[in-house]
C-alpha cells in the first residue's frame, strides 16, 4: 500500500513538474505578467512578474506555485520521523504515514490545479479561472476529508 502511495506521490510531483515546463518552455509563451492572486469566485486580483533572464536581477519573481512552494511542500512533507512501520507493527503508526502520503499528493495535485489555472488565465485575459469556483470547496473537502478520515480510523485501531 505504501509503495501505491509513494506511486501517487510521485505521479503528481511528475504533473506539477509537466505543467511547469509546458508553460515555461512550451510552444505558447507566457506573457511578462501573469495572475497570481485570485478571489474566491476566480477573478484575477494581483499580477506578478514572470522571471526572464533578460529582464535582469530586479525581475526574478517566478510566481508559479512549483517556484512558490509545490516542491517545498512535497519536501516538507516528506521528511516523516521515524522507521518503517512494518517494522514497528503499530496500526497507528502506519495509518499516519498513510495521511501524511495523500496529503502531500492531494497538496501537489492542488498546486497543479492552480498552476494550470493561472496559466489559462494569463493567455487568456479577462477570462475567470477555469473551475474557479469549485477549487476552494474540492481543497477543503480533500484535504479535511483526508484528515478526518485517518484520524478516526486512528481513534477505532487505537480503541482495538
């Protein structure tokens, strides 16, 4: 189970890795400027520079969420203390490796989604983030879902 886990992981840090690349170095160019910043029903609300190596020192902002924080998290979450659980035996134990793999994946997943979405928005102006509105309720139901439901199957192992 853990290595389908890891498998996940892994497939969606490939996604957000893709996505990146396509729209640094695609066939259709980002402009200098780009939404980074949008409001709960999808409206652009704060621009940012693209880096470019021309622009010089002073423009080196890269505001896709992979420049932002998508690898940070991936990393951050990967750095778990302790052995293998087959090792230990404990249930718990194994259960809170299981949340702490989805929420890393659900994590970089959702950093694609904005990606992708932010990217859509700054070659197409005035246009609303793709999906907009269903973004912020799908992060809160993945990410608590996931939460709560390893937490409670913690509490019923913890209780057998």
């Amino acid at each position: 189970m853990r290595k389908t886990l890891e498998a996940i992981t892994l497939a969606a840090l490939a996604l957000l890795v893709f996505v990146t690349g396509r729209a640094l170095f695609g066939p259709n160019p980002l402009p200098d400027r780009i939404p980074i910043n949008f409001d709960l029903s999808g409206h652009p609300v704060g621009m940012g520079l693209l880096y470019h190596a021309a622009a010089g020192p002073g423009s080196s902002h890269c505001p896709l969420p992979a420049g932002r924080g998508g690898g940070a998290v991936s990393l951050l979450l990967s750095i778990t203390p302790g052995g293998s659980p087959a090792k230990t035996g404990s249930i718990c134990e194994t259960l809170a490796l299981s949340m702490n793999t989805w929420l890393r994946a659900e994590l970089i997943c959702l950093f694609a989604w904005l990606q992708t979405a932010a990217i859509h928005a700054a070659r197409h102006p005035g246009e609303d983030l793709a999906a907009g509105s269903a973004m912020v309720p799908v992060s809160i139901v993945a990410v608590f879902g996931t939460i709560l439901w390893h937490f409670v199957a913690m509490r019923r192992a913890a209780r057998a």
